[in-house]
C-alpha cells in the first residue's frame, strides 16, 4: 500500500501520488496519461494533474487498483 510520506515530490499537490515503491512498469502513464508520467531520470511514474471530475477520480482509481505493487495512493492532501 501507498504511504504519503514515502511520495515522490514530483507529484502534483493533491489526493493523489505515486510514492517509491514504483517499479516503473509504466502502467498508469501508458493507461491514465492525462494523470500520471513517468520521470525517465528517476525511472519512476508520478502524478502530474489532480483528477477533478468524477470521471477523471474513476480514471485514477482503476490506475490505482491495478498498479502491480500499490504504489499510487489516494490519502494525500486533499
């Protein structure tokens, strides 16, 4: 599971985050690019844009579940 104080600080102020336990599998830039990049320096993905709508919540919540090591999380500051 995600811990915000493990979070990449690249990523955009919000609810969302990737944090260091990201294995660069590339998933959630490939499926949710709109939200999520990867920082090819770091090898890492992060969030780049807070979702808004409850749309683009959903979007990020799939991205969530699906990361193979729980590495997106959804507890960060609102």
């Amino acid at each position: 599971m995600a811990e915000l104080h493990h979070r990449y600080s690249l990523n955009a102020p919000g609810t969302y985050y990737v944090d260091r336990e990201c294995i660069d599998c590339e998933l959630c830039s490939h499926h949710v690019p709109d939200f999520f990049a990867r920082n090819d320096t770091g090898a890492h993905s992060f969030v780049i844009r807070q979702p808004a709508t409850p749309e683009e919540i959903a979007a990020c919540e799939e991205a969530r579940d699906a990361c193979p090591v729980e590495a997106i999380g959804n507890d960060g500051e609102g």
